[in-house]
C-alpha cells in the first residue's frame, strides 16, 4: 500500500513537471526587441528568449504579435512569433 502511494505522488509529480513546460501563447505589442541577444519584452513586459536562428525579418516594436513559448528553466523560450491578426 505505502509502496502505491508513493508511485502515484511521483507519477502525479512528472505529469505536473510536464503541464509546466507545455506551449502557451502570448498576445501584445513588442517593447523592446534585440535580436543580437536573443530577447523579446513584449508591452505587458514579459520577456522571450529567441532561438538563434530567429532573424526577426519583418518585426519592429510596435507591432502586434502573437508568441508561442515553453517555460524552461525559468525562462519563455520562443518557438515561433507571428503578426496578430
């Protein structure tokens, strides 16, 4: 029986490790965008990591994104940016 509990409370751990690092999206304005850094601050100021290969061709502050991410080690690293629509 102890043997049960314990194997549910470490299966019920992982799962939640992995809610935690699933994709979310966020909406807003870029703030501040530098490319040569890898970062992102949208206008609610919560800020990206970009991955290296990521140009930004066709991005400016100013414009109206939507921002696909996973939460990794305490940082939203970025999968894929988009215009809003």
């Amino acid at each position: 029986m102890r043997k049960s509990l314990i194997s549910a409370a470490v299966a019920a751990s992982l799962i939640s490790s992995a809610a935690l690092a699933a994709t979310q999206t966020a909406d807003g304005s870029i703030k501040a965008l530098n490319i040569a850094k890898h970062q992102m601050t949208l206008s609610d100021g919560k800020s990206f990591e970009l991955p290296a290969a990521w140009k930004g061709t066709g991005f400016k502050v100013g414009d109206k994104v939507t921002v696909t991410y996973e939460a990794q080690n305490g940082k939203m690293m970025v999968s894929a940016v988009t215009h809003a629509s």
